[in-house]
C-alpha cells in the first residue's frame, strides 16, 4: 500500500512539475508527458479500460496519427517527419494518463495551478523589473540584445514569455470555472490583468490579442457576476491598459502602430509581408504536393523548392499559420481532419450556446471557446508540431475528456 501511495504521489509531482519544466528546459518537459504518456497506457491495461479508445473522437485522433505516420514513412525524405509523426500519438496518453491522475486526487489541477499562480507573480515582478531597467532581469540577463524593447524574464533568449503566460492564464481560468465551486472572481480578474500586462510588455502580438479576446469574452458571457460588475470590471480593465499605453511608448508602437503598418502594407489581408511570403511559399508547396503534402514538419525543408521561385524570402520553420501549414505538409487528406476538428468545436460550441442557461453546457462553452482561441486558424500560429506549445494546450483536452466521461467533481 505504501509503494502505491509513493508511486501516485511520484506520478503528481511530475504533472506538477511541468510549469517549471517549461521554464527550465524542454527536455524536461517532454521527458514529463512522455512519462505520464506511458502511465496513460499502463493504466488503461491496468483497469482494462479500452472503451476510452472507443470513443469516436479518439478513434480520429488515432486514425489522424496513423495517417501522418504512413505518409512520413511513403515520403521517407526527412527524418524529422518521421520523427514528429510518430510520436505525436503520445498527447492522446497524455490526456488519458492526467484523467487517470485526476480519477486519484481530484485536487490534482487546482494545485498545478496555484503552483502555476505563484510563478506568474514571479513573472510578473520580474518582467516589470526588467522593462524598468532597459531590458535586464532579476539575474542581470538583457534580453534587449536578442530583439530591441522585448522582455523574455526568466527565458532568457527565448522570447516566449508572452505565449507561455497566454497559454497558461486560460487553462487556469477555465478550471477554476468548469472545475472549482468557490466563487473566484477576484483572483480571476486579477490574473486575467496581470496576464493582459506581461503579454503587453513581453511584445508578444498574438499572445496579447488573444488574451485580451478571451479577457472581453469571459467578463461579458461567463463571469457569474451581476451587470453593475462586469461594468466596473471592463472599464478598470480599459483604464489600466490605457495607462499601460501611454507608460510604454515603445512597445505601443510594436504592438499596435507596427502591426498596423504591417497590415497595411500587406494589402490588409495578411498580418505583414513576412506573413504573406510564408502563406505563398505554403500554398505553393500545396499546388506541388496537393494530395498528401510533403509530410509533417517538412516545411522548413520543403520551401527552398519554391522560395527561388518565387523571387521571396519565405522559408521559416513553419509557414506561421495552422491551415498553411497542413495545406503545406499533409495536402488536402490532412486538411480534411484539420476542418473536422473546426467543424466539431464550432458545432458543440453552438450546441452549448442554444443551452447556455444550462451549468454544464455554459462550461463546455467556455473550454471550446478557449481551444479555437489555442487553435486559432486566423491568427500567426505556432509550429503545429511545437513540443513546447503542445505540452501546455493538449491539458485543456484533458478537461474535455473528464466533461465526456462526467466525472467532474467539485473540490
């Protein structure tokens, strides 16, 4: 009995060690999902529970792995599709390996978030240390010689600050609502606003639009607070980043005067020319490879065919956009699932919003709500085989999956 608590307790403190993993290195991260990964299978063997891979959704999940497998395996040219092919399977153990850890200890996510709390008010003092002292952080890392007036904190050369505080923020703020009983509204506004603030002076665009797009959504349709509130709520809200405006000047002008001249002189159609020559770099690989594309996380490789071409500089690791990316590297057959996920979350979503009077379905609207904002197929998007973003946003399917299997309880 003793070997068993030991090893349940083990198996918590390496989910709970993820936040501080994705700081440290992302070795050790993926060594943590790939751990719980394999306590994922061990316990669907464990409990002969295979009806968790009879679910329909998991069967096309599996069905989209096998089909990125195969065609990395047909084009065999880069090693590097084969490995993210293969192993992209591990994200459905995952999820299933944290239910099960949830199944345990239903305060499981509650307290990876108040150690996830306590970091982000680590982040916070030390990001604002840092733009007040011309780019230097706590440990004396200038983060201004790697990209002018951008703040990295404790990333120190990565400048991911931004997208890690996004990604994090809402997980926490759909738990605490789908999840926790208490009444939260406090400290939600406030880590809503501390996240609104780090993103903004991390000059992180996309991370800020969508925070600051879940922010106006969550106050206004799903906050259980009276209209009076929510009005006091969205006007200190809009104060406070006014003032941030005016105080940073600098990152104003990356984050609104830039990307507006960006925009503009890219015909308003894409976020800026750089993205515009990722995009035709993507759909021309498409137009050459339209069925299967050129296999997973081949881009890179794949868009020195065209971009001489195409008289452009259009190569990057990823054409910085979800559907150009799977037009790019898996053609029509891969888009095909990409549609049908859209088509899934956007059809639930409506489903909730019929019902939305209704606890349940007002939770499952705001946990389909966040992942399109994760997966926002209009924004600049991640590499879709990130391992980094991965092993943050794939916790959010673990919510789906307890709501699917009604095992929530409130803590």
């Amino acid at each position: 009995m003793k070997d068993k608590i030991n090893f349940n307790n083990l198996n918590q403190l390496i989910f709970y060690s993820i936040p501080l993993a994705l700081i440290l290195s992302n070795f050790l991260a993926n060594a943590a999902v790939i751990y719980l990964s394999i306590y994922g299978i061990y316990q669907i063997f464990l409990n002969r529970n295979f009806e968790v891979l009879k679910n329909n959704l998991v069967k096309i999940f599996i069905l989209f792995c096998v089909f990125i497998s195969i065609n990395a395996l047909i084009l065999d040219v880069f090693l590097l599709s084969i490995k993210s092919s293969f192993s992209f399977i591990r994200y459905l153990f995952f999820i299933i390996g944290v239910y099960y850890l949830y199944k345990k200890n239903y305060n499981l996510f509650l307290n990876f978030f108040i150690i996830y709390l306590f970091i982000l008010i680590f982040l916070f003092i030390d990001a604002n240390y840092q733009i007040i002292n011309e780019g230097i952080n706590v440990f004396g890392f200038n983060s201004y010689y790697i990209q002018s007036e951008r703040i990295s904190s404790i990333f120190f050369e990565e400048l991911i600050l931004g997208s890690y505080v996004q990604k994090f923020t809402i997980l926490t703020v759909c738990y605490l609502y789908c999840f926790y009983k208490k009444n939260l509204n406090y400290l939600t506004f406030a880590s809503l606003i501390i996240s609104i603030e780090i993103c903004f002076i991390s000059g992180e665009r996309t991370a800020l639009f969508s925070i600051i797009l879940f922010f106006f959504t969550f106050i206004i349709f799903f906050m259980d607070i009276s209209k009076f509130k929510k009005f006091i709520f969205l006007t200190s809200s809009i104060i406070i980043f006014l003032i941030l405006i005016v105080q940073n000047p600098n990152v104003k002008n990356r984050i609104f005067t830039n990307t507006l001249e960006n925009i503009s002189s890219s015909n308003y159609i894409y976020f800026s020319p750089g993205h515009k020559n990722h995009l035709d770099v993507a759909l021309n690989l498409f137009k050459n490879k339209p069925i299967s594309g050129y296999g997973s996380n081949t881009f890179r490789i794949a868009c020195h065919e065209v971009q001489n071409k195409l008289k452009i500089t259009g190569c990057s690791t990823h054409p910085h956009n979800l559907v150009a990316q799977f037009l790019a590297e898996k053609g029509i057959i891969g888009l095909i699932f990409l549609l049908f996920f859209y088509l899934y979350i956007i059809s639930n979503l409506f489903k909730s919003l019929i019902n939305f009077d209704q606890s349940i379905h007002k939770k499952k609207a705001l946990i389909l709500f966040s992942i399109l904002i994760l997966f926002n197929p209009l924004f600049p998007s991640p590499n879709f085989y990130n391992s980094w973003v991965n092993n943050i946003i794939f916790i959010i399917f673990t919510y789906c999956f307890i709501i699917g299997y009604n095992k929530i309880k409130n803590v």
